[in-house]
C-alpha cells in the first residue's frame, strides 16, 4: 500500500517558500462532465484536474456510451507540476441508462448523472454512490426533487431507480439544506424540463456558478447563478460546448494552511482569494499575513499561529472540506482553538488519527476543543478520505521525526502531484 512519508524537525524549522499553481476544481470538473450528457455530441472540458476521479468519472460516462478522451493540455512547466487534463466526451444520440456498482461506488460525485440521466432518457438506475468516508449524504432531497418535477423514484438492491412516463415538468422546489449535490442535479435535470422550476435554498458554491456557466452556453435559461434561488426555463434541447474549468479554492486553502502548520510563505498562483474570504480571515486572524494579487494570494507565517474558532457552514461559511487543516493547524497554535462541524458528522473520525501525532483533542458531539502548543511527534497515520489525508501530511510538516500517511490514494484522488510540489516548496516528503 503506498504512503506518504514526512521527515520533519518540528514546525518551523523548515519554513516553506516558493509557489505553487493551481488547476481545475475537482468538484467542479466531475459534475462538468456529468452536465455533457445532457448534449449530444462533442463537449471539452479544459483546466480539469489530472487526479483519479477524473478517470472513474470517465469510465462511468464510457460504460452509459459515451466516447471519451484524456489527455494532457501541455507538458509541465516544471517537474513539479503534472499537466492539466483537457477531456472530451462524445455523448451518442441513445445513452445507456444504468450506472453500475462497480464504478460509482468509488465515487460519490457518480450520483450527478442522476439528474442528467432523467433528463435526456426519461430513466436512470444509478448504484448509491461511494467515496470518502466522511459521514452520510441522503438523497432524499435528490429523489424528492425528481417526484415534484413527475419522476418516480424509489431505492432498490442498492440502486436508485428513476422514472418519468413522458417528460419532466418545471416546480417549485425547496430544499431543506443547501446541498451542492441535489442542487447540481435538480438543476441539469430542469434544464430540458418543460416549463420553469425554481429551486429555493440552493448551495451557493463557486462550483454551482461555474456548472451554471457552462449549461448557459449549452443554451439553458438559468438566472440567479450566485444567489440562493435558482430559476430555471426548461428548453427542448441543449448544445455541446467547449469549457473551462473553474480554479479549485479547495486546493488553494491547502496550501495557505500548509503555510500556517510549516511557517514561511508560499504563493498560490491562480488562487482566488474572493473564494476563500473566510478561511483566509481566519488565517489572518492566527497571525499571517496575506497579499492578494491579480494572479493569485501568499500566505506569510513568521511565528506560531494563534488558536482561532471556526464554524464549517455551506458557502460562503467555512468550507467542510478546509476543517481537517484548521484542526491540524489548532493543534500547534498557541492556545485552545474550538471546532463546531455543522455539515458532516464523521469529519471528526480525522481527530483520532491527529491524536497519534500527540494532539490533544477532545471531541464533544459535533464540537471539537483542541489544546495547542504541544510538541507534535511522527507517527504511522491513515488517511481516512482526500481533505483528513492531505491535512495527515501537513500536520507531518510540523511533527518532530517521521510520519507516515497510508492509504494514500484518497490524497490522489484530490490533489495533482503532491508530494511534487510540497518537495518544490522545501518539504522534506517522499511516496513510498
């Protein structure tokens, strides 16, 4: 089994410098290639990321009939940075209507050809998704969704099932919580709807925009793409298109925390700043300093990092996905940092594997108390999913001795190269 391997002095002995680029969002590139379903027809799809998901993705579409091609965008600038991908989907006239076991279950982001599926073939069977073992993610408000808009949805032998007997129609949708998933599918599959749906509480995310960005060149009628109402005019067929991905704020975080945890500097080129505004304030808020730029932001830390207090919220709150870094990094900092997760229930399964560094954490229900300034030490840890297994890496960068991250393909599936460009920076990590 691969691993990450971190030989550190401490924090701050080995202060990072240098830069780094960021590429395509994950989360977004994979629902951009689920949206080319509803076109027949070539669609490319530029500045996706070259990470593992993108080839299951690519499977998947294979196995409903499409033609797809990866393929690199240019040679690396530096040996550092893989390539970005450029990947094209020839979608057939007839899709295949059934999602299999065997590839989604690698991948949660599978249950975004749900929506596409009952758009375009009026059916869709799609296994129920699998991927980071992060704590649940109900479908309800997927399935109920679909029924509101005349499907017929039902769960059976592991499998979503469903139906519309002539064609979906526009509604008025609510959702409970502001889910990025069941937004993303209600909306490619109101978008050859008949009439209009509107889909209230919507998520927010800089990858809904994008996904809406790119139905809109398809020719879809969407208005309200950044707010929190999305009104959507159902047209009778959708074009193929070429689009480029929207850079992944998700991997800049990384690297502004992996500033904060080793010290030093490293500027995030192509990082958008205006994506990270909380995160970003919260570093400020421990310390560092941060100088924005018209091709991305740095992120400076000369000293041990303040304790701070963070709330994980749907955006434009504190992404879910960046609490697994506030947490490695509340555990060197001076002081108690406090941790409350409000979106998924099992990120905290992250804490126990921080504790074998010697962290101290104490977790309370969905609330977490992290007593800083403790010396960290290597250890043998085990990435649990992307986010807790990067941040096992960085938390290493602080740690005295060896610490050694397994099970390192969940960090594959999310972040291009990274052991490359921690080694570019001055981390001293190698993959074994």
């Amino acid at each position: 089994m691969s691993s990450f391997r971190v030989h550190s002095q401490g924090p701050f002995t080995a202060p990072l410098s240098g830069a780094v680029e960021v590429g395509g969002a994950k989360n977004s590139a994979l629902k951009l290639m689920a949206a080319t379903l509803l076109a027949p027809g070539r669609s490319t799809i530029r500045n996706v990321p070259d990470i593992l998901d993108v080839t299951v993705m690519g499977q998947l579409l294979e196995r409903l009939g499409c033609q797809v091609r990866i393929t690199p965008e240019s040679s690396a600038d530096s040996a550092a940075t893989k390539p970005r991908l450029t990947v094209i989907v020839e979608v057939p006239a007839q899709l295949g209507h059934e999602a299999p076991y065997e590839l989604v279950r690698r991948l949660r982001a599978s249950i975004s050809v749900l929506g596409p599926l009952v758009a375009r073939c009026h059916r869709a069977s799609v296994a129920l998704p699998g991927g980071d073992a992060i704590g649940s993610r109900g479908l309800n408000m997927h399935m109920s969704g679909l029924e509101e808009m005349g499907a017929k949805c039902h769960v059976e032998h592991g499998q979503v099932i469903a139906k519309v007997d002539h064609e979906l129609r526009g509604a008025r949708l609510g959702l409970d919580f502001p889910s990025v998933g069941a937004t993303e599918n209600l909306l490619m599959a109101a978008v050859l709807a008949k009439g209009t749906t509107s889909i209230d509480n919507a998520a927010r995310e800089p990858e809904i925009a994008d996904l809406c960005s790119m139905l809109t060149k398809m020719g879809a009628q969407i208005e309200g793409a950044t707010t929190s109402t999305l009104l959507i005019e159902g047209v009778d067929s959708l074009q193929p298109v070429e689009h480029t991905t929207v850079t992944d704020r998700i991997v800049a975080g990384t690297w502004a925390f992996a500033a904060a945890l080793a010290g030093g500097s490293v500027r995030v080129v192509n990082g958008i700043a205006e994506h990270l505004d909380l995160p970003l304030d919260k570093l400020q808020r421990a310390g560092g300093e941060i100088d924005t730029d018209p091709d991305g932001f740095t992120v400076s830390f000369t000293n041990r990092p303040r304790a701070i207090e963070i709330s994980t919220l749907p955006y434009p709150g504190f992404p879910t996905d960046l609490q697994p870094f506030a947490m490695a990094l509340a555990s060197v900092s001076e002081g108690m940092g406090m941790i409350t997760e409000n979106v998924f229930e099992s990120r905290f399964m992250f804490a126990q594997e921080l504790a074998r560094l010697g962290a101290d954490v104490r977790v309370d229900g969905h609330h977490a108390s992290i007593h800083g300034g403790l010396a960290l030490s290597g250890a043998p840890v085990e990435a649990h999913d992307i986010r807790a297994g990067a941040a096992l890496v960085l938390a290493g960068l602080a740690a005295v001795g060896t610490t050694t991250v397994s099970h390192s393909h969940h960090i594959d599936r999310g972040y291009p190269a990274f052991a490359e460009h921690l080694r570019a920076l001055g981390a001293d990590v190698e993959r074994s």
